[in-house]
C-alpha cells in the first residue's frame, strides 16, 4: 500500500507539471483526485479492512490525497502568475464617461418627489394576466376601452401589460387600505410609430386611497410634480377625459414645451401634450382590490415617464429614447 500510494504521488507530480494551462490543470486533479480515481477507490477499499488496517492505510491515503491537492493548488498559483497582464497607468488613455438615459433621470426625479409626499415605490410584472390588466381595473370583457388599447397577446394566454395600473389592484391585495403608492414602468401596446408614438414606453402609476379623499388632492399632487419636474412655467389645463378606473376622470395637459405651443408633429399640431390622465379610484376597482367604496375613496394617475422626458429635455421625435444610439444619449451628459 505504501509503495502504491508513493507511485502515485510521483506519476502525478510529474502529470501536473507538465500542464501549462488551468483548464488543463483542472482535467489532471479530475483524474487523480475525482470519484474514479485510484485515490477514491483505495478510499472505497478501507470498508474491507480491519480496524487496525483502517487507521494505519485510512491516515496514509488522506495524507497523500492532501499532497495532491497541494501540488494542484501550487501549480494553479504559477499558471495564474505567469498569464497576469499588467497594466501600465501611466499612459495617456480616454476614458468616456456614461450617463443615465433621460427617462431613468425623469424617473428618479418623479419617484424622489413622491417618496416626500409619502409614497412606497412599488413595482409589478411586465407580463401580465387579462384579469390585472382589464378586468379588475373595471374594463370587462367585449368593453369598448379595450379598443383604445391595441394589445400583445402572448401565446401562453397572458399579455404584455398595456399600463402600470396593474399595480393598482396588487398593491390593495397586498397593502389594503389607506394605501399610498406609486409603481413605475415599462408598458407596452402595439402602435403606430411616429414622432409622439412607439410600441415600448414608461409610465408610472400614482394611487392614494384613504378616507375623505377628493379631487382637490389629486390637482395638487399632479401639479406640484409637473412643476418640479420641467423646473419652468408651462401652461397646464384640464379637461374631461375617460377611464373605465376612475370616476370622474381627467387629462391633464401641459403646453408643448418643443414647440412653445404653436403646433408641431410631437403635439399633432395642437400645441399640448397629454401628460396626466387621472381622477377618482372607481368603486368596481377598490372592490376588486378587496376595499370597501363606502368606507375609503381614493384618486389615480399615471404619469407618461416618455413623454415627460420629452418635455424636460425638449425631445421632438420619442423614438430617439429607444433608439440606442449613444451618440444621442451623450449630448445630455446627465448624470
């Protein structure tokens, strides 16, 4: 035994030297020290000796496995000190400096501001079910705002979320009542692509539910917000809008900031951007959320993160933000 395992040991040794590369080191401890190796089976023999065979061979084999392993992890020592590449810090090199993506800075700015108020950022799935996206949201089946929305269905009966009001109903599941949250995201609908349009875009959802809860809060919210974001006075108005969600619903529209309100194909020519839709929770969606309507009321909004980012930084066509040309991104150098 003790001539077999010293045999061992030299063979090896010499199989290890010979390996210039860690890779190939690796396939030479496999074979001397991995489960069909002749360490592993003298280790299987030991069950078939005497006590006093066990612990005179037992102590010998493991003490020869641990000088195998030593020689590995001395040979692996000199491999990786003979293939380090230094690096000589004293030439003249440029480095570019990134920057975060407009929407990603908008989208800090919006979330660091509503954080102050109160809000918990919270988050859902981009691929969603028919049941989060519509019809807890108060739009059943066969309703005609599906229309509105041009839907990815995907193959596996799911779809990819249309806004980020999904999280409207998670977070009341989860949260209950009173429940202050705002959930930014990526969405998806299948659209046209133009100048004020594309089929990958961020939003964010902002949702207060509490008691005696009007529409007074909400136009302080989302006005405050608009005016610490674009940092200047753009003209906002407000008008009737529809959302199957909320009730009453509103839009919220600022002066087109590229084009100073005179028309231009960001703003299809009319010298406003729709920013804010928003109004009063529905009493169908705080009942899907598991809320009772005669006990708490509650306002939502959604804030187009894209478009916003558009306005902040005055950028006329919204498929330069998806673009991911670099040669765009660096002209804002934000950081």
């Amino acid at each position: 035994m003790e001539n077999k395992l010293k045999e061992i040991l030299a063979s090896a040794k010499e199989e290890i030297e010979k390996t210039t590369k860690e890779a190939d080191l690796m396939n030479v401890k496999s074979k001397l020290l991995g489960k069909t190796s002749e360490i592993s089976s003298l280790l299987s023999s030991l069950k078939d000796m005497s006590i006093e065979d066990k612990k005179k061979y037992g102590s010998l084999i493991n003490n020869t496995k641990k000088e195998l392993e030593g020689y590995v992890n001395n040979h692996l020592a000199k491999i990786e000190s003979k293939s380090n590449i230094t690096f000589d810090d004293t030439l003249d090199y440029d480095i570019k400096k990134g920057s975060l993506h407009p929407v990603t800075i908008v989208g800090r700015e919006v979330t660091d501001l509503l954080r102050k108020m109160g809000f918990t950022i919270v988050s859902g799935p981009e691929m969603e079910t028919e049941y989060y996206n519509f019809e807890a949201l108060n739009v059943p089946k066969n309703h005609p705002a599906r229309d509105m929305q041009d839907t990815y269905y995907l193959d596996n009966g799911m779809l990819l979320r249309t806004q980020t009001s999904d999280n409207q109903i998670h977070a009341m599941e989860r949260y209950g009542a009173p429940l202050r949250i705002c959930a930014p995201g990526r969405t998806f609908r299948n659209e046209d692509m133009d100048a004020g349009h594309e089929t990958t875009f961020f939003q964010l959802e902002g949702m207060v539910i509490d008691k005696n809860i009007s529409i007074e809060n909400l136009l302080y919210t989302v006005r405050s917000l608009v005016r610490e974001i674009l940092k200047q006075d753009v003209e906002v108005r407000l008008r009737p809008g529809f959302f199957p969600f909320t009730e009453p619903s509103f839009e919220m529209d600022v002066s087109c900031t590229i084009c100073g309100g005179k028309g231009c194909p960001t703003c299809k020519n009319s010298g406003w951007v729709e920013l804010v839709p928003g109004g009063m929770v529905h009493p169908n969606v705080l009942r899907a959320g598991g809320i009772d309507p005669d006990e708490y009321t509650g306002f939502a909004f959604g804030f187009g993160l894209t478009r916003l980012a558009m306005m902040k930084y005055k950028i006329s066509d919204i498929r330069l933000l998806n673009s991911g040309d670099v040669r765009f991104l660096e002209q804002f150098n934000i950081k």
